[in-house]
C-alpha cells in the first residue's frame, strides 16, 4: 500500500498549485481533479499573480488596459492601468496548464469525483471514484487539502462550518470576439453594474483575445442566469457572436473561520471560502491559498503537530485580511440598490479612487502612501452614502 505525504482533492489553480509546491519540497503528493470540468470565471490575473506563480507569456490571452465601470443608466467611467496591465487567462488552459505543470513537478495526477475520507488502523484514505473504471479506489495519505470548490464535500464532511458556507451563483458564456466597434474594446474590460443584470452582484463582458467572457453573479433566487446574461449581450451588441460554451459555478463570499479539522485536512482556495467580496476576483486569491495550504502541511509533516495546519488560514488573513474587510464593506455599502450603485460608479470618477484601487489590485495590499487620497476618498464615500450629493455628481 503506497503512502502518500498529501492528497490533494481537487486541481483547479489552489489544488495544483499546492501539489505543485509541495512536490518540489520533495514530498509525494497526488492530487484527484474532475476531468473536463471549466469554472465560469472571467479570467483577470494581476501581475503580481504572474510574478509569484512563474506564468508563461503564452498562458495570458489578453492584457487589458482600461477598466470600464458601468452603471444603471448607463454611464460610465473609464479607468486607465497605469503602469501596468491586467492579465487574462482562459480557465480551460490555464487549470490544465497548472495540472501538467504540478504532473511535471512529481505529483501524481488522478482523475475521477471525490466520495469520502475513511480512517482505520492502517491510516487515512481518500476515497473517489475513477472516471474511467467507475470503481470506488482509495489514496492513503497523512494530509489531504480540500480544494474542491465553494460546495466542499471535504469541508463539508470535515470541517466545522464547511457545509454553511455562503455563496453566489455565476454564470458565463464563452462568445467569439467581434472585431473592436463603439461598444466592445478587446483591451477593456467592463464591469456592469446594473439591477436588470444582477440585483446584488455585477455582470461583466470581459476580453480574451480572439474569445470573449461575458456573465454575471447573484445571491437572490429566482434569478435567471441565462435571460440575465443574454439581456447583458444585448446590451452590449454581442447578441450575434457565436457561443462557444456556457458555464456555471458557485462562488464563496466571505472566508471560513476555520480551514482545518485540528487532525488531517486544511481547506485552500473557493473551499475555503477566499474570493474577494466587491470584486469576485478569485484566481489569485485561490493559488495563495494553494501555497499557505502546502506550507502548513510541510510544518506539520515536519514537526508532527496538527496545530501546523492552522498556519494556512493565519498565513493568508495576516496578509489579506484588511483587504477583504474593505471590499466586503464596499459592497455592502454600494451592491444594494441601482440608486447606490449609482453613487458608486460616480465615486469611481474619482483620480484618486482609481489609482489606490488598482494599486491595491496589482498589488494585493491597501495603499498607505498618500494619507490625503485616503482622506478625500472617505469624505465623498461619505456624502455619496449620506445623499448629500446627487448620484451623477462626479
């Protein structure tokens, strides 16, 4: 019976980063993916994911720079990237990418649908079933890293709070590009806000080169994804362009407060809930919480103390914690009506409101440099949220 170090379940970005790593520090590792399967994602990576993750050029589809945000009467406000741009991936390729890269690494690739985690006198089994064979077959493992989505069956069998984990609903359809025209810019990305599209998330038609992400997110029932995202093509003349695909998923809106089950398993990635609130940026965000997953795992497999495990959520709060509470603060604040969005998007008229924000994107930390930009901001935050200004006031 081989004994594996780790056993990863799930080899979307989080899971195959962290076999990635953990198999380069040496460690036998596998990790079991659902072959075949795409998560509805517009793709945006900031550079610093490009960096920190060694990204191919070939793996980025498109570098965008300008962000249009749209709002419910239509306005809109264009924000230039400056010094810099924003990277687009096409999930199909990129999740592959990382698998084969994490393959190459020394990791062992299995494919089929996770069942379950038994435990006996001979250790800790991860049960799945072979897509192949349709047979039930067990992985024996120290540690498994539950990266298998927003609706974890590890974290739901596992860890406390694992199967309560709130989420949103996101749609997308993967369109050919049209040629650039007055309404579609293949460096742009746009962000609509707007009730008719999504009552309480956005919708977004995003760029990827010679193909187009164009979808949106929502927590209310009753919403129809498809009508939602056929009436945002409408809007914006790509009502014609030829589906390729068509593609749904859950998306996290808020962290767990814990990752691990104090024995065997540590969550990473949508499993653990790190999608960025306001934004929904999630790529980024699930292959850091790759990484602090497979760090916690090595301390724990080096000093024998479950205790290591929690370093993974400590890790990634430590660093990230202050953003996620700044953007879960903006979009309760601005998500919740078409009048506050409204406000919001006037707000994004604002110099400074542009440049701290994609500092922050690029670099995935609140700007602290320019105190008087903080301040000027939080005023007219303020007036925007008390109506002491017009929506359109710029």
């Amino acid at each position: 019976m081989n004994m594996y170090d780790v056993v990863i379940v799930g080899g979307g970005p989080s899971g195959a980063t962290a076999a990635t790593d953990l198999a380069e520090a040496g460690k036998t590792v596998a990790f079991i993916d659902r072959d075949g399967r795409i998560k509805p994602c517009g793709g945006a990576v900031p550079p610093r994911l490009i960096t920190d993750f060694d990204i191919p050029d070939e793996q980025i589809v498109c570098r965008v720079n300008t962000a249009r945000m749209i709002s419910p009467t239509q306005r809109h406000v264009d924000i230039p990237i400056e010094n810099g741009y924003v990277g687009m991936v096409d999930r199909e390729h990129f999740d592959e990418f990382l698998r084969v890269r994490a393959k190459t690494a020394g990791a062992h690739r299995y494919t089929g649908t996770f069942v379950r985690i038994d435990r006996d006198d001979k250790g800790t089994h991860v049960i799945y079933r072979d897509k192949i064979s349709g047979n039930e077959m067990a992985l024996t493992t120290k540690l498994i890293i539950g990266a298998d989505g927003a609706r974890s069956k590890v974290g739901a069998q596992e860890v406390p709070g694992g199967d309560t984990i709130p989420y949103v609903i996101a749609y997308h359809e993967i369109i050919e590009a049209p040629a650039a025209n007055d309404s579609y810019d293949p460096m742009r990305c746009d962000v609509i806000y707007d009730g008719t599209i999504s009552p309480d998330f956005y919708g977004w038609v995003f760029p990827h080169g010679a193909q187009c992400s164009v979808g949106m997110g929502t927590e209310v029932d009753g919403v129809d994804l498809k009508d939602a995202t056929a009436k945002l093509r409408a809007s914006s003349g790509l009502t014609d362009c030829k589906t390729i695909r068509k593609e749904g998923a859950p998306i996290p809106l808020k962290p767990l407060d814990r990752w691990d089950n104090g024995r065997d398993v540590v969550l990473a990635g949508d499993a653990a809930g790190v999608v960025a609130p306001s934004s929904g940026e999630g790529i980024y965000y699930a292959m850091v919480g790759g990484r602090v997953a497979a760090e916690a795992c090595l301390a724990c497999l080096a000093s024998s103390k479950v205790r290591d495990l929690k370093l993974a959520r400590k890790a990634f709060m430590k660093e990230h914690k202050m953003v996620f509470r700044v953007l879960r603060s903006m979009q309760d604040a601005y998500y919740k009506s078409d009048e506050r969005r409204e406000r919001f998007v006037s707000l994004c008229h604002d110099v400074d409101v542009q440049r701290l924000t994609f500092e922050a994107y690029m670099n995935k930390k609140l700007v602290k440099a320019r105190p008087m930009a903080h301040l000027k901001i939080g005023i007219k935050n303020l007036s925007h949220l008390t109506g002491l200004v017009r929506p359109n006031h710029v």
